[in-house]
C-alpha cells in the first residue's frame, strides 16, 4: 500500500512520516492553513531521503507558475488540483517532473481517464471537509481498474484500512485526519495512519 501524508510543514512531523514508513510526503504551496513557503520546502527536504517522494501541492494556480514554484522548492513531484486538462499534464511532463492528477468524487467520467499522469487521486465531493465518504463506490468505476490510484478525504487511523479495502485503492493519501487542529499535525495519528494502512495492506 502506497501512503502520502499530507500538509506537513515542520522538521518534526516530516521525520514522523518518513520514519512510520510513508512512501511520499506532501507539502502545500497553495493557499491553505497548512501553506509553506518554497524556501521552508528545501530546508524540509532535508529530512526526506532518497525513498521517499517529496511533492508540491497546487490548486488553481496555472500550471506553468506550479513548475516554477516546485522547481524554486527543489521538487520534482507535483499535485495539481482544480479544473485541468491534458495540456496541463504534458506541460508537467515536459518540464522533466511527476504528476499526481487531483479530481473529485463526482466529477465527469472523463476526468478519471487516464490521461498520462503518474497517478490520479481521487477525493471527495467537497474536498478538505474532512468526512468521510463512500469509499465502496470506486470499486465500480471501470477507468481505474488496473491503474495506480489514491484514494483520499476523509481518512484517518481508524477507517484507512477498511476503507482501502473497500475502494480497491492502491494507494492512500492523507491531511487533515492526520491532524490535532487545522493545520497541525499530531504525530501519533501519523504515525498510526500509515502503520494501519501498511498493517491491513500485508494482512
């Protein structure tokens, strides 16, 4: 099971997800209480090592100036969320670095298509809210099967694995359910939401 651990933005939080054993760490440069800036990035980045992902995480911001930024952070990772298109992936792609494609439970079927992108995430209908959802649903969605996937919204230590389970997903991606209060990561959540979603992956 790959798992993504979200919106960190101290020293401490991104040992804690390395050391639980988190495959990528996620860091935002978009407006949001979790938001860090592109220098505090490459001081983070010290505390990544070469296993694991470190990716920049965008909104609405036009993909040109995504690269720019992710580029100033030292990134070669980036998440973009918001309307996008395949232009946007080939523009990622073209600029020598990965894309995590976000979209959003209930979006048009076309957006889950493959549409090159390194993975696809999906999450749910009203982003950030921090319900979860229903995660079953995504076992039936024809344009995932065989792909590489996130699943995300919603999760947290205690759903993560049945949730998983019941969505097919191959991976998990994780903010807010990892958090104390908005925007502050609590590292004992962190710490059992990646040992419960390698735990139930192995099981």
């Amino acid at each position: 099971m790959f798992v993504k651990v979200c919106g960190l933005s101290t020293p401490d939080s991104v040992r804690e997800a390395v050391e639980s054993g988190a495959d990528a760490v996620g860091f935002v440069l978009t407006a949001s209480p979790r938001v860090v800036t592109p220098n505090q990035v490459s001081a983070l980045l010290a505390d990544v090592p070469d296993r694991v992902s470190p990716i920049g995480v965008f909104r609405h911001e036009p993909v040109a100036d995504a690269v720019a930024i992710a580029r100033a952070a030292g990134l070669e990772w980036i998440q973009l969320h918001g309307s996008r298109s395949r232009e946007d992936v080939a523009t990622v792609h073209d600029a020598g670095m990965k894309l995590i494609r976000a979209v959003t439970m209930g979006s048009p079927r076309e957006e889950f298509e493959d549409w090159g992108e390194d993975l696809l995430l999906i999450d749910a209908a009203v982003p950030g809210s921090g319900e979860d959802w229903d995660y079953a649903s995504m076992a039936d969605v024809l344009e995932l099967q065989g792909r590489h996937w996130l699943l995300a919204g919603g999760l947290n230590p205690d759903n993560v694995a049945n949730a998983s389970v019941m969505a097919h997903a191959w991976g998990v991606d994780v903010s807010s359910g990892v958090e104390a209060s908005r925007g502050v990561k609590d590292l004992a959540k962190i710490r059992a939401f990646v040992h419960a979603a390698k735990s139930r992956a192995t099981a």
